[in-house]
C-alpha cells in the first residue's frame, strides 16, 4: 500500500511529512494491566507537569496550531486530535480505553503531541493519499457525528476520507478483529529528520511488544 502527499497540502505546508508504519498479524485486545499502568503514570505527570491554560505552550501543540493555520483550518474550532486528547486529560478526565492497539497510538499522540491514526487495512482499498479535503468528503467519525471534511487536512483511499488528524471514520477503525494495522503519525514542520526516526522506532517497539504480529513497513513520506 502506497502513501503519498497531494499537492493541495505540499503548496501549504511545503515541510510537512507522515510517519507510516504497516503491522500483520497483529492480536489487539484489551490493554494489558501493564500498559494501563504505564499510561496512567504518564497522565499523573503530565498533570504535575502542565496546566490546562498554558497548554499552547506545549512542543506540538504550538507548531500544529500554526500549521493549520497554514493550511486554512481554524484551530480554535478544528483542534488536533492530539490537542483534544491533551486538553481532555488536563481537565481531570481520565484516560479513554478502546483496545491494545488504540490506546498505544493514543498514549503516543499525548507523548509526543502529534496526531497519530490507526486503521484497520481490511477496510482500505488501493493506496493512501493525503489531500485537503472537498465538499464532497463527508464521514461518520469515531465521535458518531457526521464529519464535513471540506477544506480540511485528510487521509483517503478509492473508497474516499477515512482519517484526519482531526478525527478519523469508522469504516476503517480498529476493533479486537483487526490483524493487519495502517498507523500514520503527522509529523509537524519542525520536527528534525531524527527525531522522526526516534519516534517510528519508540513506537513500532511498542505497539508489536504489546499486540504482536509483524511490522512489516516503515516510511517517512514527505514532498
């Protein structure tokens, strides 16, 4: 499967670039009491660490907030799906369970502050691009709302819109049946070449530690 950058955003965001990472035979379940613990060390320091009303200040939130800017999105009223997660956690809420699969990527999205996707290959068809979006890319998102993707920052297949780093669909979300897994992180403008690798690295580490199967492809796709 094949992922690649239109041009719609390379004009914006000329830097811009994805992480991708394809899994097989992965057994996602319910997270592991390791994990969970894991994760939830990690959101008692964060909380420690940071405040709800400097948030912005946050390495991550601050270049993407600027980077939807660029691409024509407001970031007061589309957030990041990192900054959401983060902002929720900030409020006291506590950390949202899923399956073994959703919850690495979410704990790395808060970690590192990027957007992260995860999506069930079974439910893909032909390559990935990712592309602003038409009025006609319209999908039901994970939150069971009717998502108008028109302008915004997405991820398609033959089929149309399936992700963004706003919110992603649920034709291709990953459940307890999922085996072969499509993760892609958005990397913001100012993230070193290195840096990226340190995170595909840290990540495929864990997400095969705690779910199986094989990572059988990694790529940094940029213009």
């Amino acid at each position: 499967m094949n992922v690649q950058l239109d041009s719609t955003v390379t004009e914006r965001l000329p830097a811009f670039s994805l992480g991708i990472l394809q899994y097989s035979g992965a057994s996602v379940s319910d997270s592991p009491k390791m994990l969970k613990g894991r994760i939830n060390y990690f959101v008692e320091n964060l909380r420690l660490e940071h405040e709800l009303s400097r948030l912005a200040e946050i390495e991550g939130i601050r270049e993407w907030r600027a980077a939807f800017k660029k691409a024509g999105i407001e970031p007061s009223r589309y957030r990041p799906s990192s900054e959401a997660l983060l902002r929720r956690l900030l409020q006291g809420n506590p950390f949202f369970w899923i399956n073994s699969a959703v919850d690495v990527n979410n704990f790395f999205s808060v970690l590192h502050a990027l957007p992260f996707g995860i999506y069930d290959q079974q439910h893909l068809t032909g390559d990935v691009t990712c592309r602003l979006g038409r009025e006609t890319d319209v999908y039901e998102g994970l939150n069971g709302r009717e998502v108008h993707m028109a302008g915004k920052l997405l991820l398609a297949d033959d089929k149309g819109a399936f992700g963004s780093p706003i919110v992603d669909s649920r034709r291709t979300c990953v459940t307890e049946e999922s085996r072969d897994l499509l993760q892609v992180i958005f990397f913001h403008e100012q993230l070193s070449a290195e840096k990226k690798d340190e995170i595909i690295g840290s990540v495929g580490r864990m997400f095969t530690e705690i779910n199986g199967g094989e990572l059988t492809h990694t790529a940094i796709v940029s213009p």
